[in-house]
C-alpha cells in the first residue's frame, strides 16, 4: 500500500505547489461541517437565552464563548444591529465552507487531471519504444485500455477519493470532539456498536480486492474483441459472422457481472449496516439519558454523533474506489517498467550507411516462442554482402523468410545468432533512430493513417515543403489519382487508408519512400498491387530513386528485378542461389523454375 502511495506522489510532483494548496484547503474543510455546526449552536443559543440551557458538562472555554456572545447581544438587543450581525455569521462561515469545499475538490482536480495526462503520454510513448515483440504479445484493444480505463481510474483516485481521504478524517475527529468535550462516558455508550459495523466491512474488503482486479482486466479483454471486430468489421460482415462475434463478445464478458456485483456490494452494504448501528447506538444511548439530561443537552449531544456517520460511509465506501485504483496503479507500472529489449548502447557508434556496406554475417533468427512450444528457426546461415549502391533483389517461395530478413536489417528484431553490421557497425551498437534515418521503406503491408494524403506523404520527412511532397507524389505515379480526388491532397485517405484502392495506396507509401530521400532503400512488394502499366512507369521512378543508393527488392514478380545488379533466391530461410539474371537462368535452378512458372502466369515472355 505504501508503494501505492509513493507512485501518488510522485505522479503528482511536478505540481506540487497547488498539490499542498488542496491538501490545505482539504483539511479546512475537514472542519468546515464542526464550524458549521458550532456558530448555528452558539448564535442561536444567543438569540433565544431563555430557551438554551448549556449541559453542565460543557467545559469552560465553550461556555466562555457562549456567554460572551450572549452578553455582546444583551445591551443591544433592542437595536437588534447586534443580532443582525451575530446571526450573519451562519452565511458568512457557510459560504468558507462551500469556499474551501471547492477549493480542496478544483485544487485536486487540477492537479489529478494534469498528472494523469502525463502519465497517460508516457505509458504511450513508453508503449510505442517497445520492440515488436512485445507489442505482438499484448493485443492492441488491451494496450488501449490500460491506457484508457486503468489510467482512467487513476484520475478518479486522485481527484475524488483523494478529497475525500484528507477530508473526512478531519471532519471524524473535529465532530467526535464535540460530544466528547459535553461527555466522554455518554460517548463511549454511543461509539459500542461501532464495532458491530467493522466485522462485515473488514470480509468484503478482502474479497473486493480480487474483484476490483479482475473488473480490469475483463474490461480489457472486452477492448480486444471489440478492437478485433471493429477492424475487421470487412471479414465479420462478408462472411456472415455478426452472430459469432457477438457471442465472443458476450463470453469475452463472463464474469464481468459477478465481480462487479461483488464492488457493488462492497460498496454500498456498509452504508445501511453503519446507519443501523449508529441506531442502535442513538437507542441506548437514550436509555441511558433518559430522565438524567434535558431535551437540549441531549440534541447538542446526538446531533454531532450522528453527523459522523456521513463522513465515516464516505471513507468505508472509499475502500472499494481504493482497491480498484490499486489494482489499476500495479497493471500501468507493471507496464512503465518492462524493459525493452532493444535498448540502445550508451555509447552508440554513428552509421554511414551512404558509402558502406550491409553485411549479414551468418545470420539467424526465429521469432519468439510461446512457452512449451518448439522454436521454428525462419532464418539460418545467411551470408550476403551488399555493397554501397548496389541493387539486390530478394526472390523467393512464400514464407521463405524475406520479409523477416528486411525486418532484422531495420532492426525490428534481432538475429538469434550472427550479426548485421552497416559499414562494419553491429546494428546493436548504434542508435535505433539513427539506423531508420537511414532506410526509407514500403512495407508488404501498406500503413496508412488516418489523416490527409499530404500528411501521409510528410510522414516520410516531416517538415517536407508542399513542392516536395507533390514532386514525390508525381514520380510515385500517385498526382494524377490525388488531383482526381475531390480534396486533392487534404483528401482524408480513412482508417487505414480504406479511401483509397489497395494500389493507390502503394504508391502513396512509394511517395513517402521517395520523400525520405534515405541512402538504404528496402521495398518488400513495393508494386505488388499495380496493374502492368502502372507498375512499369513506378518502376521507372523507382529505378531513379535507386541510383546511388543500396537498394534492397523483395518481389514476387520477377520481370520487375531483372535488370538488378544481384538476384538472392531464398528458401526454408536458407540462400540457395544468388547471381545475376541470365547467370541464373543458365543455372536452371530454383529461380529458372520460378522465372518461367512466373512468365506462364503473367501470360508475358520477359
Ligand atoms: N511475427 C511472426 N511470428 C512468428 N512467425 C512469423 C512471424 N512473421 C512471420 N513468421 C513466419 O516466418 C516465416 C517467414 O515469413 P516471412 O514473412 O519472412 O516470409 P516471406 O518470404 O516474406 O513470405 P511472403 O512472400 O509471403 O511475404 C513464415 O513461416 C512465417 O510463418
Ligand atoms: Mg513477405
């Protein structure tokens, strides 16, 4: 629980200054209510003197109070000016209760708002450093909601409970002062069923707390589905699955209800129990008054006792708010201290990729494995040497491991065994950033935000001119189809560019490679989705953009790498063959069979 606390703190640190201010303002209004209470006491005690006689065992300074007031009133009274202002003193200190009330709650809020928005960006930023590893791990929809709900909850501590937590133990004991100052005997009667209200407070509290935990992680469960189904909302509705997802999602809510009604409980049942047995309580405390103390000494006694049990449910039903944002506090830290596995060096060597080589030195890989399994290796052995502005296409069956190879040399992965060095340096020695500076990339999978096409386009050099982005755009083949669009450039492409047909896509992504200007170029199916003529005038665009720089080609269609300066046949992760076009065909291998199965498909005699 401490370390709970000092998590608190230290979110809330950098405000610290209004932090305190609230907490200050908290502890006055812990007392607002016992002022409250006390000035309607002593001015209304004043104005009607016949009818208020003090219990004998009000001690002295409150009866000095009382008096002195009655006397100031006295002399005056038929002015009534005196009364006047004695009776104003009910709003006046009213309105510095409503005053530091809000004070303590806009004070909280502010700060718990602005802390949890930091943490918010942080766990995000912290999400997004993560190595693609991890982020396959976790499911998007469950990243989101620690991020959303966990998070969340983390504002409602620090705003709401949090108030209440500073204010109403001050408000306990500055009301308990009030009939224990008139009588500790007749308190002590008053406060024996206090334990009675304990014993079920103290079971539920234990059994929330697992409740409280696992509301959270249901609900990010929830977040998954709803996240998978929303986006492929395209297969659901094609192939008829509403129906089932709708049953995942009802399933994915199983014990949602039970370990709410369990919070719900924990939460509301204290309420009633501690309000029946402070009945109790009021029950013999009046048999034992009866007939010893006056109905005056016996309201000032009563009304402040039972003014206490507001606060004291306040702070019973805070315990359930507590364990839920417990349990939300130890998922986000949990989350902020995985390390990433890719961290960069301390002291990392600068890359010169322009005028140096890529080297995959005996490299080999396998992707993570799920505990128990076998690991798969995808690469192995490989050996190639790409020189500086050299173009080397990467051929091979489906699922032979080029795009895994692609992604090793922009360091998404690391090699199991062997190294990638760029001009002699181990991609582990230097920074991660300064590496992708130095690669512009189309993906297999084209990626797509949801924004405008200039912006998509910019995202391959931010701060690029609008000139730029549309010279980029042209040699992508793409300015034509962007003029047609009814916004032009400031057309939004959709989530994921659904705008868009799946070649238009491909070349925005060509234009953003293009903008990157970077000297290591990687293209996995970078023209898989044009038509012939269109992949030709790309092609030629993308024959410019190669001159000068190392250029690595992943294709299916071997007509578009013929003229490359090396062919790398691939297989089950291995190279099996490598060399030049006509060498290769000569040989009457792997490519010769692709090459000519190729060139029956497309119909097309290269
Ligand atoms: N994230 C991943 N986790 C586990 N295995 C993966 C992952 N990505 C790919 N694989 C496996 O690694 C192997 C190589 O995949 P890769 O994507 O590199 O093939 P590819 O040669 O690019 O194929 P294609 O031509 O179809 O794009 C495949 O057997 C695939 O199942
Ligand atoms: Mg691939």
């Amino acid at each position: 629980m401490i370390e709970f606390w000092l998590k608190l703190w230290q979110l809330t640190r950098p405000y610290k200054g209004r932090f305190s201010l609230g907490v200050l303002c908290g502890v006055f209004s812990g007392m607002a209510d016992t002022a409250v209470l006390l000035t309607v006491a002593i001015v209304a005690g004043a104005a009607f003197p016949g009818d208020a006689a003090l219990p004998d065992k009000v001690p002295r300074w409150a009866v000095n109070i009382y008096r002195s007031a009655q006397h100031w009133i006295a002399p005056h009274s038929s002015s009534r000016l005196a009364l006047i202002s004695l009776v104003s003193l009910i709003p006046l200190v009213m309105l510095a209760r409503g005053l530091v009330n809000y004070l303590s709650s806009y004070l909280m809020n502010w700060v718990g708002i602005r802390a949890i928005c930091d943490l918010r960006a942080r766990l995000f930023e912290h999400l997004l450093h993560q190595p693609l590893s991890f982020l396959a791990r976790n499911s998007t929809g469950e990243l989101m909601s620690r991020i959303g709900s966990d998070v969340g909850l983390l504002q409602v501590m620090l705003g709401v409970s949090l108030v209440t937590l500073i204010r109403e133990p001050i408000n306990v004991i500055a009301m308990g002062c009030i009939p224990l100052a008139i009588s500790w005997r007749y308190t002590l009667i008053a406060l024996v069923t206090l334990p009675l209200c304990v014993i079920p407070v103290a079971i539920y509290n234990r059994k929330v707390r697992k409740s409280a935990a696992s509301i959270q992680s249901e609900t990010a469960g929830l977040n998954r589905v709803m996240h998978e189904s929303f986006t492929g909302v395209r297969i659901i509705k094609g192939y008829n699955l509403e129906k089932i997802a709708g049953e995942r999602f009802r399933a994915s809510q199983g014990k949602f209800v039970n370990h709410s009604m369990r919070v719900v409980r924990a939460t509301e049942s204290p309420g009633p129990i501690i309000e029946f047995a402070g009945a109790i309580g009021a029950a013999i405390l009046i048999l034992f008054m009866a007939g010893k103390v006056s109905l005056n000494e016996f309201l000032l006694f009563i009304f402040p006792l039972l003014s206490l049990y507001r606060p004291i449910k306040a702070l019973v039903r805070l315990q359930s708010d507590l364990h839920r944002a417990r349990a939300a506090t130890t998922r986000v830290f949990e989350l902020l201290a995985t390390q990433s596995t890719l961290v960069d060096p301390p002291n990392p060597t600068p890359l010169q990729a322009a005028h140096g080589d890529i080297h995959f030195d005996n490299v080999s890989f396998a992707y993570e494995k799920e505990p128990g399994l076998r690991e798969i290796p995808v690469l192995r052995g490989i050996q190639l040497r790409v020189q500086p502005g050299e173009k080397v296409a990467l051929v091979g069956k489906s699922g032979s491991g080029k795009t895994t190879l692609a992604n090793l040399l922009l360091r998404f992965y690391d090699p199991t065994q062997g190294a990638i060095r760029i001009a002699g340096v181990d991609l582990r020695q230097a920074a991660v950033a300064d590496l992708r500076r130095q690669m512009a990339v189309v993906t297999q999978e084209i990626v797509l935000f949801d924004d405008t096409i200039r912006n998509n386009i910019a995202f391959g050099r931010p701060g690029a001119t609008n000139a730029e982005i549309e010279d980029a755009a042209r040699h992508a083949f793409a300015h034509d189809f962007i003029m047609e669009k009814p916004q032009g450039y400031d057309s939004i492409v959709g989530e994921k560019g659904t705008n868009l047909s799946g070649g238009q896509r491909q070349r925005i992504a060509i234009a953003r490679a293009l903008l990157r200007n970077a000297p290591i170029l990687v293209l996995d199916e970078a023209t898989s989705a044009l038509d012939n003529q269109a992949e030709r005038v790309v092609q030629a665009s993308l024959d410019e953009l190669m001159k000068g720089r190392t250029t690595i080609c992943i294709a299916h269609r071997l007509s578009t790498i013929q003229n490359f300066d090396r062919i790398v046949v691939m297989d089950a992760g291995q190279i099996v063959e490598m060399g030049g076009h006509a060498e290769l065909l000569a040989k009457g291998g792997i490519y010769e069979k692709l090459h000519s199965l190729g060139s029956t498909l497309d119909g097309t005699i290269p």
